[in-house]
C-alpha cells in the first residue's frame, strides 16, 4: 500500500514537471493597443515571428485600439492570469496613470512586468527657416521670444506634449505649445513652416532630416543612437537630465505564472540578440534592451514618477 502511495505520488510529481516544461502548449495572444502599421504594432511584429521559432509555439498579434491605448490594456487587465494573453506595453500607460482619473487598471497593481524590449527615440527638429542649429542656440531663441516659438504636438497629454512641457520646465523656454489631431498633421505643419518645432518620434521624422525639409537639434535618448552618431542628445546639449525615450514591453495580468513569465523573458532576450531583429530594430530607430522582470519594473516606475510631476507642474488634462 505505502509502495503505491508513494509510486502515485512519484508520478503525480513527475507530470507536474512535464506540464510545467511543456508551457507553451497552445497559441499564446499579444494584443496591440493600437492599429496595425504603427510604431508598437511594427515592433511586435519584428520580434514574435523569431520568439515563436524559439519557443516552438506561436504568437498571435491581436490589435485592440481606442482610448489611447487604454482600451487593450483593460482587456488585457482582466483577461486570465494563465500566460496566454500578453500586452504590449508602451510609455502611453505611464502617461494616462496620472492623466486619466478613474482608470480602470494600475501598471503595478494590475500587471507583471516580463521584459523590456525596446526603447523609441524622440528627435527634437526644427523648420529650416528657424535661426538656431543647436540646442542651446533654440533655448536662447525662444527666452528672447516669449511665446513667439511654437512647438507641435500630436495632442493635449501625447508623449511629443509632455515632451514639450519637461524641455520648457528644464529649460526655461517660453515655447507655445500648439496641439493637433495626430502625429502627421503636426510634423507636417512644421515642414511647411506653420509651426517652428517639434519633439517627434525618430522613426517618423527620419526621412524628412534626411531630405532636409527639417533641421534635427538633438535626441531625446540618454545617449547617442547608434543610427545618428552625430546627434548630439539634448541633455549633453545644455539639458541635463532631459530624456524623452518611450517603453516598449511584454506584460502579463497580474498572478501570471512563474514559468510563462521566465520563459516569454528568455525568448524575448534571445531573439533581440540575433542579429536580423537587432539591425531591423535600428532600423525603425528603437534601441534593442531586454534584461529580467525587475528591469522593467524599474523603467516603468521611473516613467510613471516623472509624466506625473510634468502632468501635475503643466496642470495638464486629457484631451
């Protein structure tokens, strides 16, 4: 009888390990918060086709727009803690903490952090026609025109606005903020001249640096970009302490289990060094970082900290 109990008990042990080995063992679902084709959505699907050949189970993108983003990370809130659905978690929720009262989910409450993947660059550019080439010389422009430099944005509370109102905090600048309906609009007002300046997403103002239809004063990251060496970063550029890099992140519901939460980690860490993900990566002008959980704990905690002070300072509402 004992022989037995101990023979079930054996193998009861036994299948519990295969079971905890065998995670993966269906589609496991990353949702988006915003449309296909953007920024985020483009990051995930450089990564995932290669975590999918590591972990030998695939990654379905699933894009769930609306609110800001606010809408996906809800779902994703209250979806089953079984590590199978995953969100795709970007500085946006870091932002609508402290902009948005009455959020139905909180990053620490409500999420487990798995791996940063990337971080996204800002480039702060100006209309060729403006009369300054540097950082410096933008800031000594607009304190000798108050109010008479404007800077654009893709909207009241957007990263390029909080980016504007921490650059004037740090700074001094009496920049006129002007908001619009979107990141394009914006960028293209300040190639036609109707707006002087704009702190804009790398990926999407690269093109135009190039043709010079506008004039790249700096970058937002905490050093150099690999891709645009000679940008000099605006906090070695007489802003100490000024950094506008957006967090790109694989999450999980809160009570996620141990096992997924390592083994989507060392997938990710893994793809991110090979070296097709890492150029196509650099590519779209976001810097590869990966590391463990705690990591990203970190980066988040840091972010949610820093828009919460710009976003109570400015007194900025939700649009």
């Amino acid at each position: 009888m004992i022989a037995r109990f101990v023979l079930t008990i054996a193998t009861l042990l036994a299948c519990g390990a295969v079971q905890a080995q065998a995670y993966p063992n269906k589609p496991i679902k990353l949702v988006v918060t915003f449309p296909p084709g953007g920024g985020t959505d483009v990051v995930a699907r450089t990564v995932v086709p290669r975590m999918s050949e590591i972990l030998g189970q695939s990654i379905v993108v699933e894009n769930r727009p609306g609110a800001g983003g606010n809408v996906g990370a809800e779902f994703v809130a209250k979806s089953p803690a079984d590590g199978y659905t995953m969100v795709l978690g970007a500085s946006f929720m870091s932002i609508n903490q402290s902009l948005t009262p009455g959020l139905p989910w909180n990053i620490a409450r409500d999420f487990d952090p798995i791996v940063l993947v990337v971080m996204n660059q800002s480039l702060l550019v100006v209309h060729p026609s403006v009369a300054a080439t540097t950082v410096k010389e933008f800031i000594a422009l607009a304190k000798a025109k108050p109010g008479g430099i404007t800077i654009a944005s893709s909207g009241n509370g957007s990263s390029a606005h909080l980016g504007a109102e921490l650059f004037k905090m740090l700074t001094g600048a009496n920049l006129l903020h002007v908001p619009y309906k979107g990141a394009a609009p914006a960028l293209n007002d300040v190639i036609g001249g109707h707006a002087n300046s704009m702190l804009v997403d790398m990926a999407v103002v690269t093109p135009h640096v190039k043709s010079g239809k506008v004039r790249v004063l700096g970058i937002g990251s905490p050093k150099r970009f690999e891709g645009m060496p000679d940008v000099p970063t605006i906090a070695e550029s007489g802003v100490p302490g000024f950094e506008v890099s957006g967090i790109i992140a694989f999450m999980f519901p809160a009570g996620a289990p141990p096992e997924a939460i390592q083994r989507i980690n060392a997938a990710t860490n893994q793809a991110l060094q090979t070296t097709e993900v890492r150029e196509r990566l650099t590519a779209l002008a976001t810097i590869p970082v990966g590391g463990g959980p705690e990591r990203l704990a970190e980066a988040f905690r840091i972010d949610v900290e820093k828009w919460g002070k710009v976003i109570r300072a400015g007194n900025i509402k939700a649009e």
